[in-house]
C-alpha cells in the first residue's frame, strides 16, 4: 500500500491549462486591483487565465542550498471553481514535474478576510488539510511574492470565487 500511495503522490496532477503569454504588462493585474479598489465604482471580474498569466510573469524561484541543483520552482496556477479555488504548485525533480495542491476559500467576517485550507494533494494523492502543513514554507514564500496583489485583493469588499473567474465588489456596503 505504502508503495501504491507513493506512486500516487509522486505522479504530478493534471494542471489548468498554462495562458497564452500576453503582451500587456506583467503588472497590469496589480495595477487593475489597485485601480478598481481606488475608484470602487463598479464590480470587476478577473479571468483565471488572466490571473495564471499574471502569477506566470510574476514568480520566479530557487531552492536553496543542496536542493538548488536539482528541484527548481517551476510555478503556480489557479483553478478557479465554484465557491472555491485550487492553488497548484509546481517544482521540477530533475526533469521530472512534480505537483502540490491545495483548495482554500475566501471569506469575509466583518472587516476581515478569512482563507481557509479546505484540503489538498500531493500530485494525485488527496490528502485532509492538517496533512498539507508541509507546504507551509511554499506557502509562505508565495505569500510574500504576491504580497501587494494579496493587499490590494483584500482592499475589495466582497470577493466571490466563480466558476474560472473573481468577482470583486470594491464598492461601500449598502447601510
């Protein structure tokens, strides 16, 4: 069994479809966030093409020490479904694709915005979310890579994971 579940984990999962590269500018899904949370004049969609382009332009990596010669961050992508999104990771293990995901959602408690580990895997491997604490440190570093989208993400007032797309409302709430 222990050998079964290790060839599951280690077979990559089937990931979104990689976006066209694009001649705007890697930054223009930052500046776009910062606009609308700016003007809060009218709710935006962002496509998960849109949104894999940008995270393709943005994020580059390397694995430190020993493990630099061999495993090099190979990426991240987005797939967005209903009420929830998947945030694959991607490394490649000496010319070997190897993948990690996790499935979280987005919610608003009062002023503040929640992300919630639902689950994950290990390339094909699905796992309950207490067994994705390794990928704590990926996580963290993503996190601070793509710290000013996550602030100007959070600066919305509502935030709706759709079926390949974000919905966000930076308009006031009604009072």
């Amino acid at each position: 069994m222990l050998a079964g579940a290790s060839w599951v984990a280690f077979r990559p999962a089937d990931l979104p479809k990689a976006a066209a590269p694009s001649t705007a500018k890697a930054d223009d899904l930052l500046d776009l966030l910062r606009q609308t949370a700016i003007k809060r004049s009218a709710v935006i969609e962002v496509s998960e093409a849109d949104i894999n382009r940008h995270l393709c332009a943005t994020l580059s990596g390397k694995i430190p020490g020993m493990l630099g010669g061999w495993v090099a961050f190979d990426g991240a992508r987005v797939d967005l479904e209903s009420d929830n999104a998947r945030l694959f990771l991607i490394w490649n293990v000496k010319g070997f694709i190897r993948t990690a995901s996790v499935d979280f959602t987005i919610s608003r408690a009062d002023k503040e915005f929640h992300v919630e580990v639902l689950r994950g895997a290990y390339g094909h491997l699905q796992m309950p979310r207490g067994m994705m604490r390794l990928l704590h440190p990926a996580l963290e570093a993503l996190a601070k890579a793509l710290d000013p989208e996550i602030r100007a993400l959070f600066q919305m007032n509502q935030i709706t994971i759709a079926q390949g797309k974000l919905v966000l409302d930076p308009r006031f709430p009604h009072e």
